[in-house]
C-alpha cells in the first residue's frame, strides 16, 4: 500500500517586492491546498504604519504572526500555504511555536531585481523606500529551520516549479 503524502503548511517568505502574493497562490495551486494572504492578516493600524512609510516594530509585528500561526496550526496535516515576509528568525520561531510543522519557502533575489519589480507595482502598500530596512532586518533561514531558499529570477511558473521541486525534498510534515 502507498504511503500517502501529508501535505506541508507553507509559508512563503521574502522581503517586499520578491513575489510572496504572486508565488503563494500558484504554489498552493500546484500543491492543491488553499491559499492565505499574509496582508489580510495585519490589523488595519499595521497597514496605516506600512502606508505612511513607517516600518513596524516586534510588538506591532507579534499580534499578526500570531494571527498566520493559528491559520498553519489550523491547517496542520491538511496543507496550505500561507505568504509572511517573516524575516527575523525570532518571527519564524513565533510562527513554529503555533505551528510545529510548518515549513518556509524562502523567496530570495538581488536587491536590484527586487526594487525594478516593486517599482512596476500597482496597489501596493508598500514603498520601495522601505526595501533597505527590510534587507537590513533579513536573516535568512539557518540549517536547523525546515525550509527551502528559491531564487526570483525567471517568470512565476518557473519560480513556483523551483518551489514545487524543493520541497519535494523536505521531510514529512510533524502533525
């Protein structure tokens, strides 16, 4: 008898402008598990802050990873993908403490790539003048997190096949 796959919760990492809202959707597509918007999770005084310009702080920051953890939590053993820029290691640990299974998908490109895409947004709330701080507070994933890093270059079927492809390679998911 084949061993079913239990589907992983995924969460598409990055900074601004690498694609996470482009990405996360095709991805859970392609994994055939629905999809969350890590945006619609931020309450709307977080949105004011981005707006203005204003990076946020941890402690603005915490109500919503906590938000994204339940949404894994609750989706554990049922797959899902979820997009969080999730940049400091402290904001993933918060996520893994809600949801042990959870795995990352880190979109990663150079800063020259990232603020040319971001300068051809539209509605979007967040400035390219916000890029520098966002490349300042990144950590990228370290070898003891379960996730997979996933270069922005190419179109977004390529990067979602790359994705696809690399987490084929990640252990089962911890239920």
């Amino acid at each position: 008898m084949q061993q079913l796959h239990t589907p992983h919760v995924v969460v598409v990492m990055g900074v601004a402008g690498t694609g996470k809202t482009t990405i996360g959707p095709l991805l859970a597509a392609r994994l055939g598990v629905p999809y969350a918007e890590g945006d619609d999770f931020h309450p709307p005084a977080n949105i004011a802050k981005m707006t203005a310009g204003t990076p946020l702080t941890d402690e603005d920051r915490w109500p919503w990873l906590d938000a994204i953890g339940a949404w894994a939590h609750g989706r554990a053993g049922l797959g899902g993908v979820v997009s969080s820029s999730a940049l400091k290691r402290s904001y993933r640990d918060r996520l893994r403490a809600a949801a042990p299974g959870v795995v990352f998908v880190h979109l990663t490109g150079s800063r020259e790539l990232i603020e040319d895409r971001m300068s051809h947004r539209q509605g979007h709330f967040m400035p390219t003048a916000l890029l520098d701080s966002q490349f300042a507070t990144l950590q990228p994933l370290q070898p003891d997190e379960a996730g997979v890093a996933v270069d922005v270059a190419g179109t977004p079927e390529e990067i979602t096949e790359r994705a696809v492809d690399a987490l084929k390679h990640l252990p089962e998911p911890v239920r």
